[in-house]
C-alpha cells in the first residue's frame, strides 16, 4: 500500500504544480519543505510527510474527493490480500 501511496501523492504533486503553474522551487515553499524534498516527491523517490500532504490537500478543490477515492483503492487491495489462494 505504501507504494500506492507514494504513487498517488506523486501524480497529486505533479498535478497540482501543474494547475498552479508553480516551478518546483515555488511549490516547495509553498509546501514548507525543502526542494530537493519536493523533487523527491514528484520522483517518487520519497513519500510525504504528514504535513505535507495536508497541505498538499489543502491546496484541492475537494480534497475529500481524492481521499474518497484513495481509500477506494485501499479497500481493493485489501480485499484481495484477504482473498484465499
């Protein structure tokens, strides 16, 4: 799950920098972390902290929406792990 995860934040990252026209450096302040941080995240090289993703979130026009649909993709994972083979 954690790779979904880092996967997940990764394209948010991407997605979001993009829709506010920010440089990699701009989103980094904005996110309060540093920049090679940030290229991490975009990388997937790194996963985000827990404040970073609140205020990643906080950025988004429905954050409850991507959590919605992260949880979504949690529970099928889930569900097949539970599965018997």
């Amino acid at each position: 799950m954690k790779s979904v995860l880092r996967q997940r934040l990764r394209v948010l990252a991407l997605e979001t920098r993009a829709t506010l026209g920010l440089t990699q450096k701009e989103m980094s302040e904005l996110l309060s972390i540093g920049e090679r941080s940030y290229s991490d995240i975009e990388s997937g090289t790194s996963i985000c902290g827990t404040l970073t993703v609140i205020l990643l979130l906080s950025l988004q026009d429905d954050p409850n929406l991507i959590l919605q649909s992260l949880r979504e993709e949690f529970d099928l994972i889930l569900e097949k792990e539970m599965q018997p083979t």
